[in-house]
C-alpha cells in the first residue's frame, strides 16, 4: 500500500470508530503545522520518559498511573490547588 492508500485506510477507521469524518482525518495528516507540532510534542514526551498514552503531567510532574482514572471532579480540585 502506498502512503496515501494507508491514510484513507486510517481516515475510514477514524469514521467508523471515532466519528471522525474520514476528509477531516486526512487534512490534519497533510496539514505541516499539525505535523510538526505532534513532532515537537512527541519529542518533549521521550525526554520525560513517556511510554505509553495516556500520560499526565501538571507543571512538569508526572502525575502517575492512577492519574487517568480521575473524576472531573478530582481533576478541578487538583488544578484549583495551583491556581
């Protein structure tokens, strides 16, 4: 499959799964600004040893393995501590 076969691929599946139209999941694969800012996300993750999604950090900390099986309510509260 060529590059372009596989994102059609990946943008009906993005539709059928996530309710993503498949032509919005394209343009943000071709779209350079996207592009590089995922990189430079991606990139920042590595330097503080990401190894899996989802990963949360609140100023830099990481927030641990629990982090993601907060409520809404907890997460206000955590960020009401910093604010």
């Amino acid at each position: 499959m060529s590059f372009n076969d596989v994102v059609a691929l990946m943008g009906k599946a993005a539709e059928a799964e996530c309710s993503l139209p498949a032509a919005q999941f394209v343009d943000g694969i071709n779209d350079g600004n996207l592009n590089e800012d995922t990189r430079v996300s991606w990139k920042f993750g590595c330097t503080r040893g990401v190894a899996g999604t989802p990963t949360f950090f609140l100023n830099g900390v990481e927030l641990g393995p629990n982090a993601g099986s907060q409520t809404a309510s907890q997460w206000v509260a955590l960020l009401r501590q910093y604010l």
